[in-house]
C-alpha cells in the first residue's frame, strides 16, 4: 500500500524520518524555531517501539559531545539545534570531523548574529560550508526547500554520513521548520544490529575481541607527519565528496536570460519570482543548490555562461554569493539580494530588487534577446540538465 | 486553481488551528497545501497570523505579499492587511474586534459577527468556526464534507465527539455572513 500523505511541520517531519531510519539516539536542547523535533520525538516516544533513544541534554554542547560518543560506537545519532546552539556545537563537529565519524546535525536557523531572533534567517552559511569550528574540515550540507526533502533529508543525510564517516548538516531555516506541508514519510527500517554495525564501521569502539588491537577513535594525533596524513586522507576524501555528491535544482533554466541562485525557503520564494519575472516578459531561471557544500560550481559556471545577470538571494547580507562569484569567475555580473534579522522578503520585493540590480527594464512590446554573452550550445546545456535530474533522487 | 489566505486576529481566537483545519480540508480535497505560521513570541492577546495556500499544482512560495482573501479578526491585523488584498480579492472580518473597516472600494468586503453568534452559541471557543464558515460560504474553497473529514484529521479522537457542534458553528458562519 502506498504510503499515507501527511500534513505535518518541517520540524515534526524530520522526527518522524529519523525513527523511520532506524536511528539509534537523538541528543538535543530545546531552542526556536527547531523545538518540535525533541518534542515530537518526545512525544512519539520511539523508545518503546524502535528503542531508539531521545534525550534532552543539559545543553547543546552536552548533546554534540553524546552524538561524539554514540557515533564513535557505530551507532545512528543525530542533534538538532538553531543558530546560537549550533555555534556552541561547533567544537564537537570539528572533532566528529577528525575522528572521521558519521553524524547529522540539524540547523534551522534564525536570525542572528548572537541570541538574535527566532524568525527565519540563512545567515549560517558561512558557518556551515566554510568551517564553523577549527581546523581543515568540511561537513556535507543538504539545504532543504519543502518539508518533504526535510523527511527525504534525514536518509539522505544519514546515507551520506556512513558513506564517508563524516558529519552532515541539514541546514534549514524557521521557515521550513515551522510551516506545514504535505510530505510522505519514508518507510520504516529497523536499527542496525550489533552485527551490522561491526560490518558497517569495522573501526567502531565496540568492545575488544581477541583476535584484532583496540579501536581507537580520537581526533588526537600529537605526530604532525601523522597529522599531516591523517589531513591529506581527509582531504583525498573531500574531493571524492565534491566530484560525487553535488545536487542541485534548475527550473526554468533552459532558455533563461537571467539566473536566481536561492537555496532552502529562498529558493521557495524566488520560484513565484520567476513566475513574476516571466509575466512581465523576462525570462528567468531559478538554480536552487541541495548541497551547499559541495557547492555546484560546475552547473552555475555552465548556465552563468549564457546569463545577461545573475542574483544570489539569501536570508543574509551576503554569503553563497561568494561561492556563485568563484564559480562564475567573472564572466557575469552577480548581484546580491537579501533581508537580515528575520525579516522575509516577498517575491515580488526580490523581483522589484533583480530589476534594480541587473538595470532589467521589462519590454513587452519587444521579445528580441541580443547581448546574451557567451553562448554554450544547446547539447552542452542539455548534458547539464540531465546530469541534474540524476543527482536529484 | 489557487487560493491564498492569510487569517490574522489575537492569539488565543484558534487563528492558527482555522488555518490548519483549512490546510487539512485541502489535503482532503487532493490539494497542494501550504500552512505557514507568524511564530513570534506569541501568547494569549497578542497578534497571530497564518498564510494558507490551496492550490492544484506545485505551491511556490509559501510567503506572499498579497492574498485572494484576507480575514481580520482585530483592528491591528486590519489595518495590517487590508491593503494586502488583491485588487478584485476578499476581505472577511468580525465587527466585533473592529472599530475601522476597509475604505478600500475595489475588494468586496464580508462581516460576520462570530463573537456575537458564538455568545449566543453559549460556546466561546465555537467562534474560529463559525467565521471558517463564513469564508467557505464566500468562497468555495474545499467541500463541506473534507472539512469535516479535516477536523477529524486535525483533532485528536478524544475532541471528536466536538465534530457535530464545530459543524454547527460552521453551518452558523455560513448562515449569518454579509457582504458590506
């Protein structure tokens, strides 16, 4: 029987896709706008069905450091916080990173810098996909846009962290975790064995048998040629990271003169964007980026090449941005839009922005395109949308 | 098809739980449905408002500027919203939180007295129903029936021997609602 279609909050959505993984333990501390998620766990009581554990630590430092623990045992663990909790956790990501183990981290950000507000904000993407804590690390970021990929994103999420023994962000915003849509939760699979863990994560600290020496997990390595192995390792496995998992969404970009990049309820806003944009005889297009890192630099280079404009929209004063201006490498002007603190803009405000921007002056009456910039022929175009729609699951 | 409501009057009037038996009526019905809350620090006498989108295909954005039908509650979410109606959209509200209607001209404009009804109902928490009836007597949104089929999926069982006196207090909104 297909499975029942939900109404439910973002935030409830990635509770009920965490039991449904057959995750073992989540670690948290309650803070806005993300605390439906312990509270509907809490409330779903998983302990008396999957066993899986719910606690609610003395703080989010606490929590990362018991996702440290129950994930260098081999075990499926996770965290939530929202923006000031998830700076206090920092500490524990770089270490999960250097002890190469696999963890999910939810972010649902609000508005910032320091306690700030509870109302939607993007303006941890800096702290995600450019560190946040110590040291030459990265964390696979999935940026969600609809409370369907936020349930989609805990198993993608937890597939991708037992990949590469590696932390995972899913980096939403109060939008996504507050608001209610209809989402199919994935099927039940049940918790790893004791078993499978020792196959899945042969290095797990999992009790010593005679026959091999003691796991260690430890991000400790006193011996800078080690430590140096151990970054170029690290690093080796960055770039497979980047060369395979890139997602992202194009709409609309086949025949665009113009580009929105958004990611997460940005992306969401600048879809009815583009709507606008194409009422008033412009044409469009909207490259929504699912991981944030590793960022699609190769698909926005591709379709930068045949844009007029591009606007980077982000709850922020600037950020992505950057990394569309790498990826671009000056053959395009990029321009940015975006509102900070928690204030949302509308669609209609980011279209009245672009026009600004880019200097778009709509013509109705004239539907010739001159100036289009460097032309990339139709076939490469379409190769780059195909590679897409495989990477999208 | 698409509809975009936006609900706004005091926490504690059941502004979000309306706006989520909408929500749940329209997943009834087969519909794209988007229910994004105004989740300040919130509380009993301050202002609550909730976006709900309707739609036959694929919702964009769950945030919008203006709306097909606005419904105000109180006086600071009318003068909030109500030039955020559409040119030719609705506007619903209760007189009995509001000391200035609309002077807008080109929406057509709705008054339920639900606070008055839902006294005379004897049953204050029957008030959210009575103006979702209003708003489905106006507009045809979702059929009566998924909005029951709605309430039974957005209260828990133990509140469903409430159903029959929420359906009152809907067919109530539906009966006393007037264009101004």
């Amino acid at each position: 029987m297909a499975e029942e279609i939900k109404l439910m909050k973002g935030n409830e959505a990635i509770a009920h896709a965490a039991i449904r993984y057959g995750c073992d333990g989540y670690f948290g501390y309650p803070i806005t706008p993300q605390s439906e998620i312990m509270e509907t766990l809490m409330a779903l009581a998983p302990w008396k069905t999957t066993g899986m554990v719910v606690l609610q630590a003395e703080s989010e430092v606490a929590a990362i450091n018991m996702v440290y623990g129950g994930a260098g045992c081999g075990k499926t663990v996770m965290t939530s916080s929202s923006s000031p909790g998830v700076s206090l956790k920092q500490e524990g990501m770089s270490y999960i990173a250097g002890a190469e183990l696999p963890a999910l981290i939810v972010n649902v950000m609000r508005g910032g810098p320091g306690l700030g507000t509870i109302q939607p904000s993007q303006a941890d993407y800096f702290q995600t996909v450019k560190g946040g804590g110590h040291g030459d690390y990265r964390v696979i970021t999935l940026a969600p846009a609809s409370v369907q990929e936020m349930a989609d994103f805990v198993k993608d999420g937890f597939d991708l962290a037992f990949k590469y023994n590696n932390p995972v962000m899913i980096l939403a915003d109060g939008i996504i975790g507050q608001m209610m849509e209809k989402v199919v939760l994935p099927p039940f699979q049940p918790r790893k064995t004791m078993e499978e863990i020792k196959e899945r994560s042969p290095w797990a600290s999992v009790g010593k048998p005679k026959d091999r020496k003691r796991n260690v997990v430890t991000s400790l390595e006193l011996d800078p040629a080690e430590m140096e192995r151990n970054n170029i390792r690290f690093q080796k496995k960055y770039r497979e990271i980047e060369d395979k998992e890139v997602r992202f969404e194009a709409i609309n970009c086949e025949d665009a003169d113009y580009l929105i990049v958004a990611f997460g309820s940005s992306a969401r806003i600048c879809q009815k964007t583009i709507e606008t944009a194409a009422k008033e005889g412009v044409k469009v297009g909207l490259l929504r980026p699912i991981t944030l890192w590793p960022f699609p630099s190769k698909a926005i280079y591709e379709l930068g090449k045949k844009m007029k404009g591009i606007l980077v929209m982000e709850l922020n004063a600037g950020q992505m941005i950057e990394d569309v201006k790498l990826a671009v490498e000056c053959s395009v002007p990029v321009k940015h839009y975006g509102r900070l603190g928690g204030i949302v803009p509308d669609p209609d405000e980011v279209w009245e922005a672009m026009k600004k921007e880019l200097e778009i002056k709509p013509d109705l009456s004239s539907s010739s395109v001159t100036d289009a910039g460097e032309s990339i022929s139709k076939e490469q175009l379409t190769e780059v949308i195909s590679n897409l729609n495989q990477m999208v699951p | 098809m698409k509809h975009e409501i936006i609900i706004a009057g005091f926490g504690g009037q059941g502004v979000l739980s309306m706006g989520k038996i909408l929500a749940y009526s329209g997943l009834m019905e087969g519909k794209e449905v988007s229910w994004m809350p105004s989740y300040g620090p919130e509380q009993r006498g301050g202002t609550a408002n909730v976006t709900v989108i309707l739609s036959d295909e694929r919702i964009s954005s769950p945030v919008l500027n203006e709306f097909d039908i606005v419904v105000v509650l109180n006086q600071p979410s009318m003068d909030k919203f109500e030039s955020k109606v559409k040119k030719g959209g609705m506007l619903i509200y209760d007189s009995y939180g509001i000391h200035q209607p609309t002077q807008r001209k080109d929406i057509k404009v709705f008054k339920v007295d639900a606070m008055d009804a839902a006294t005379e109902m004897q049953n204050g928490k029957a008030f959210n129903m009575i103006v979702l009836g209003a708003l489905l007597k106006i507009e045809q949104l979702v059929k009566l029936e998924n909005v029951i089929e709605g309430l039974k999926k957005s209260l828990p069982e133990r509140h469903h021997k409430l159903i029959p006196m929420n359906e009152a207090a809907i067919q109530k909104g539906m009966d006393i609602v007037v264009e101004v």
